[in-house]
C-alpha cells in the first residue's frame, strides 16, 4: 500500500497509510514494516474518517487522538467545511474516486494524503487533508496554499485510478509501473514518463531526489517533483491549473505542462476548476510565498508492504 502525501517542507506529503492495527493481530512483529520508519507515527494526528457518498459525508470513526488533538476533532464543523471545499473545488463527476475524506493534523509537517483503501482496487481511494493547512476555507483563491495541497492531492487520484492504471506486477509491466499497478500507455503518468523521467529513472533511489533535481533542475516544476514520476504528475497538474496560461519555453518542466494541453478532458477539466475559484491575481507557484510553504516539507510516499 502506498500514500501519496503532501509534506509541508517541499509540498507533500504522505502520511502513513500503513493502519498498524489493521494487521497487528495476523503480523505482531514490527519487522514486517518496510519504509514505515517509526510506526507509531503512522496514525500519528489521524482525527476522523468519513465516508464519501457525493457531496455529502458520514462519519464512520474518530481515531483516538492525544488530548492536545481533542479540540481539533471535535471541530466537525470545520472538518465539514474542508470538505465542503473540495466539492467546491473539483467537479462532482471529477471525484467519483475519492470514496473516503480523512481529517488530520499535520502538525507543521504533512499536508495532505492520498491511497487507495484497497490495495487491490484502484477505483476507490481515501483523501486526507491536513487541518491545521487549511487557514482560508471561505473563499477559494489559487495562490492559497490549502488549494494548491487539494489540486496537487487531486492530481493523484486523477492518475493513479483503476482507469488509468491496472492492477498487475511489476515483472510484467511495460510502461511505467506506479507501485500500485502498471499504468496504461497512454495514462498520464506514462506519457509523462516517457517524456521526461525514462532515460533517468534508474538513476532514483529513495532518497536521492535532491540529487536527481540539481542534476536535472530544467526538468522539474518544483524540487519536490523530483521526488518520483507519482509527485512529479501531481506537480506539473498543479501547475497545469493554476497558471493562467501553457508556458511557452522549452525546458522538460515546461514540456510537462504543455503535455497535459494535449489531453481535452483534462483542459475541460482545468477550466472548470479554474472557474470555481479567483484566478485574477493568480500566478505560477505563487502560494510558494505562504510561510507555511517553507515551513513544511512534502514528504514522499512510503510504502507499507507486510511480509508473511
Ligand atoms: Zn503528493
């Protein structure tokens, strides 16, 4: 299981999807964690889950939390209007995905997350937002960083679903594979692969994203795109919506953009978001001033395999 998550540092972060509890009975050994790091952190600020039915959503549980988190739960109304921000923000018949919404509190750190709530299903997929990132609900401006973590969280869901990604090994993919499943070939994650990480891929490891994006800065729309092709997507789409218009310049950062002008539905797509929010003032990277944007660090995604 992966998660996608929006960190505050660079932007995103990945909280852990790993739900140690779900496995503890079947597997009480903690080494069957991999790249979970500290596990208790997992959960760590989880407050509620709710379950995703439209525009509407139902409670299913609180998690429990440390009395310093108490208030931040019970502030439903505000968890409500997150949520409300989102259907806001991103069309209905664009969320059909998104099956669950997870409030947590970042705590300075993680900004927001995606995975799926299956590992065997990519047509439903959990959406955490952190709430402690969420400062400006009333109105949905796109140089406010709790719009740009929604589109860039989004951006996952959008190219990592079962219509664009098939559930399969890696042994026998040949496109890109995302970790969850082999994407399609003309998905938009392998098309961005083919574009601008296939010649280099091998040479990413773990943790060497800081090297990969000085060695490579004119590929990149941030540092924290460098981090894998799965952030890199959720970036350039990022990007691809906020700015006003397709960059012009011939660097692979801006290839990237351009490359999703080339798929109709998403420019559709991008006009509708675009028509939800104020975009007058609006320019490429611009929630790059919010100070919360240098204060946190997107996290990478982690993986949190169990072995028998
Ligand atoms: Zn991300």
């Amino acid at each position: 299981m992966k998660q996608y998550r929006l960190v505050f540092l660079a932007f995103i972060l990945l909280f852990t999807a790993c739900k140690k509890d779900q496995f503890a009975e079947d597997f009480p050994e903690e080494d069957q964690w991999e790249d979970t790091g500290d596990e208790t952190e997992d959960e760590e600020g989880a407050l509620t889950l709710y379950r995703v039915d439209e525009d509407q959503i139902d409670r299913i549980k609180d998690y429990p939390v440390s009395q310093e988190l108490k208030s931040f739960q019970q502030d439903y109304a505000k968890h409500f209007k997150m949520w409300e921000f989102v259907t806001r923000l991103i069309p209905l018949a664009e969320r059909d995905k998104i099956a669950e919404f997870e409030v947590f509190h970042g705590n300075g750190d993680l900004l927001g997350y995606v995975l799926p709530i299956d590992d065997n299903d990519l047509g439903r997929w959990r959406f955490a937002l952190a709430i402690d990132a969420a400062e400006e609900l009333e109105v949905i401006n796109f140089k406010d960083l709790f719009t740009y973590v929604t589109i860039h969280e989004y951006g996952h869901v959008l190219s990592l679903n079962d219509e664009q990604v098939s559930i399969s090994s890696e042994h026998s993919c040949n496109n890109y594979f995302t970790g969850e499943g082999c994407s399609r070939q003309n998905s938009y994650i392998n098309r961005l692969f083919e574009l601008g990480w296939k010649d280099i891929h091998k040479e990413l490891t773990e943790d060497n994203a800081d090297v990969i994006y000085e060695k490579y800065k004119d590929r990149f729309v941030t540092d924290y795109a460098a981090t894998n092709p799965g952030e890199d997507f959720a970036e350039v789409f990022s990007f691809f919506v906020t700015q006003e218009k397709a960059p012009t310049g011939q660097s692979l950062a801006d290839q990237k953009i351009r490359l999703l002008y080339e798929f109709p539905e998403l420019v559709a797509l991008r006009e509708e978001i675009r028509g939800n929010g104020i975009t007058l003032s609006l320019r490429a990277g611009s929630w790059q001033e919010n100070p919360l944007y240098k204060k946190f660090r997107l996290n990478h995604r982690k993986s949190c395999k169990h072995h028998h």
